[in-house]
C-alpha cells in the first residue's frame, strides 16, 4: 500500500477535478463508500483507536440520534493519544488518554455532501476545505462517506 502524502494526494484531487469537466459527471452516489462505520459522542479514544486500527479505517463519523455530528480522522487520534503509551515510559497519566470521548476529539460541524452531488464538485470541496472525507447525508440520515482514496480510485477507473 501506498502511503502518499496530503500534498501529494490533494494534487491528485486537483487531476480529477480537471479530468471530470470534459467527462461525463458522475455523482457521489457512484463512487461513495455505503454504510460507513459510526460511533456515538461517548465511545470511548480506546474503542475508536481498536477500530481504526482492526478495521482499517482512516476516518469514522460521529453519530447522535442518528444525526452526524461529527467525524473523527486517524489524524485526530495520534494528536490525541500520549507517544508514551505501550511503551517503558508509559505513565497512568498517558493511560488515561485513553478515556476521551469521540466528542473531545471529533471534528464538529463537518463539511458534508449529499450523493446527487457531481464527483467534481465534491474533490473541489475536499481540496478547498483541506479535508480527506466528506459523510454523505440524505434525508438527515449518514448514507456513506467519499474519500480522497475514493477520488484517486474513481479518477484510476476513468483512465482505463
């Protein structure tokens, strides 16, 4: 697996954004990832880092009475958890890192899109917000979320 750095991958957002204006528009509904993993406000840093980790997620959304509320990155996570942990120097300060919430460290108020939304103006929102995913919302409800990796993959299908 390639790990491709935000600059890196947001210049590749720009090339889809370009390509996409003479293609036909698809939508993000087309290339969305469908019933994306949730957490509650209340889960715990500990249950959210076994999920990123276990599950290979980069990103999970926020969810309260089924209302996104929020989206956590694994970005997020490392900023949140002591360097210290499962190490010699690990102290119970560093352990109790671990009983934050999924609402201390959520993103609030996160940039969201709707799946009738054209791929090309959704890369334009991940790229002027500076962001790696956008939930996908209809009717109120989370429906699915679109990555960077969704973006590059979509532009990857479109050059075969």
């Amino acid at each position: 697996m390639i790990d491709l750095s935000c600059a890196t991958r947001f210049a590749l957002i720009k090339i889809v954004v370009a390509m996409t204006q003479t293609k036909t528009a698809m939508t993000i509904a087309d290339i969305m990832s469908r019933d994306p993993e949730c957490v509650a406000p209340d889960t715990s840093l500990m249950e959210i880092r076994q999920l990123l980790h276990h599950r290979g997620f980069h990103h999970l959304l926020v969810v309260e009475d089924e209302k996104l509320v929020g989206v956590i990155s694994d970005r997020d996570v490392l900023r949140t958890i002591s360097p210290f942990l499962d190490t010699r120097s690990e102290t119970p300060r560093d352990v109790r890192t671990l009983a934050k919430q999924a609402s201390d460290l959520m993103r609030d108020d996160p940039v969201q899109v709707t799946p009738d939304m054209t791929v090309q103006d959704a890369a334009s929102l991940l790229l002027d917000h500076s962001i790696s995913c956008l939930p996908v919302v209809a009717d109120g409800a989370v429906v699915g979320i679109v990555t960077t990796k969704d973006m590059l993959e979509y532009y990857r299908s479109r050059e075969m």
